[in-house]
C-alpha cells in the first residue's frame, strides 16, 4: 500500500471556503486503478493558518504514479491556481510505503 499526502496551510477565516472547493469537486479518484480511499483532515489552528492533510491510499506507488499522469488527475487539478488565496505557500507533498497495515480484527506486515 502507498499513502499520498498534501500538507496545506489554510489562512484563518478561510477553512469553509477551503473545505467547500474539496467537498464540491469531482476528483475522479474511483476511476483509477488501484485507488482505496481519500479523506481530507483537519489539524491544529496556529495564529494564521489552520492545517490541513489531503490523504489518499493505493494499492501501489505506482497506482499513484499513474494518477499523477492521468487525464483524471489533470481534470481533477485544473481549477487548482485559483484558490491559492486560501493558502499561505504552496501545499507539501509526502509519499509512503506501508511497512505495517493493522484493520479491525487484522494486522498485516507488508512485503
């Protein structure tokens, strides 16, 4: 399993304007192979920006590779420029392999 995450750090006073550019678009994701899931994640408030983490998980890193180059992923991101008043500096990405799932009921070590 892979997980992807964007770290975004939303100005204050923006965070449901943030949250309805997410909850109102079509990302397409269930058209991709390999796609499990997605959740966007509210974090801690600091004097001027509230964090946020868009976190989604694949079956493989190369599942994910292969939404970063599909028309999808383009379609998904084509209004991206025009929120970034709600943002202060650009999002930071992060990748991971799973080393460890655990479920209810189930633990598994990854190969």
């Amino acid at each position: 399993m892979f997980v992807a995450m964007n770290r975004f750090k939303v100005a204050r006073g923006a965070e449901m304007e943030f949250e309805a550019v997410w909850a109102n678009r079509k990302t397409r994701l269930d058209e991709m192979p390999g796609f499990l899931a997605f959740h966007l994640l509210r974090g801690p408030a600091k004097d001027d920006h509230v964090l946020y983490c868009s976190h989604s998980t694949w079956a493989t890193k190369d599942a994910f590779l292969a939404w970063t180059r599909s028309e999808q992923f383009r379609a998904a991101h084509r209004d991206a420029g025009t929120t970034k008043p709600l943002y202060l500096g650009p999002p930071e990405f992060e990748g991971f392999d799973a080393v460890l799932s655990e479920t209810a009921g189930t633990r598994v070590a990854a190969a």
